[in-house]
C-alpha cells in the first residue's frame, strides 16, 4: 500500500527498532497521528533527552546520566562483590529483585566468533583493572545460558582464578511453576548440578 511520505518515514523510523514489523510500525504511526501534538513533543523530546543525556559509568558500564552511576555512587553497597551482566538490562532485572546490594559490571555483549566478537570486543580490561581492588573478594558470572554466555563466564573465571577471588556462576535450573516433562536435557543437567541441601 502506498502512504504519504510523512507517513511511510514514520512507519520505516519504526521499522528500526527491535522486534517491530511492518504491521506494528504501522500501526504505531497511525497512533501517532491520533495523539494531541503536545503529547507527540514531549514523546519527541523524551526521545531526543534520552539519546543526548545517558552515557555509560566509567566504572562498571552500566547505563546512566551521571558518571559514576547512582549504584557506583552509592556507599552502603558491598564493595567485596561484583556481579558480571551481559548488558545493561541484566542490572536493572537484578535490581528489580531487591536481594543484591554489590556493585555490577556490564560486559555490552558476549564473546562469540561466529559473530566476529572476541573478548577485547567486550568491556573486559576495565573489569580486570577494577579486580586489582583488594576490596573486592567475590566475582559473580551472571551471563546469560547460552553457548556465548557460558563461553565468556569461562574465559573470565580462566583470567581471575590467579588472583585467588571467588569466582562464582549463577545457578540455571527449572522456573518457579515449570514441570519436569517440559524441561530440556540441558536444563534439567543444570538443575541436578546445582542441586542444594534442605
């Protein structure tokens, strides 16, 4: 179908972000139209704020608009723990959960070369400086279960073991609610392995 140019952009702008197709990009830019002008500004704005503002904490690289970030800033955290994300949104998932009160670090990926990543692709020396602390006593590897997470969780815990920190990996094992026969052999594995005393 052909649209007014205006319109086609707006649907293309949309197109960009990830996980909307066509039929969403479109439907979004028809609300768009629907919405009072004040409101398409301020959306605007918020856009533009958020790209000119946020930055990445010169510590830990997790998302912010001041440098260090607001958990690098904040003294009552335990400095003896840093917990090793994948990605920003790993922190703020974290976060959500109200139970950890260390410090974070955020790789912004994971090794994988199939994509052409390696792990001076990732924020890894900045981890390494930050493990000369001799505050810190406790590394725990919270990268995603997959092929890639587990290969960068055991290329870190290879660089830190000489410096004789606890190197720890979160647990996988079955969801809260999960039944048995829907789990996959690799999970299930995971889940015996990581089995606890009651």
């Amino acid at each position: 179908m052909h649209y007014p140019e205006p319109i086609s952009k707006l649907i293309d702008s949309f197109m960009k972000l990830p996980g909307i197709g066509p039929k969403t990009a479109a439907r979004l830019a028809f609300h768009v139209l629907t919405m009072k002008e004040d409101a398409v500004l301020t959306f605007s704005k918020a856009l533009v704020d958020a790209k000119r503002n946020l930055g990445y904490c010169s510590k830990c690289g997790h998302i912010t608009d001041i440098d260090p970030c607001h958990i690098c800033s904040d003294k009552s955290r335990d400095g003896s723990m840093i917990c090793v994300v994948q990605d920003t949104k790993d922190v703020i998932a974290l976060e959500k959960m109200r139970d950890y009160n260390g410090l974070y670090h955020v790789l912004h990926g994971a090794i994988s070369p199939m994509d052409g990543i390696g792990p001076e692709d990732i924020n890894v020396s900045s981890l390494l400086v930050r493990l000369q602390d001799e505050t810190v006593q406790e590394l725990i590897l919270a990268t995603n279960p997959t092929i890639e997470g587990e290969a960068t969780a055991m290329y870190i815990s290879r660089l830190v073991k000489p410096s004789g920190i606890r190197t720890t990996r979160i647990a996988h094992g079955l969801p809260v609610g999960g039944d048995l026969e829907y789990a996959d052999e690799v999970t299930l594995s995971r889940a015996l392995e990581g089995r606890r005393e009651l």
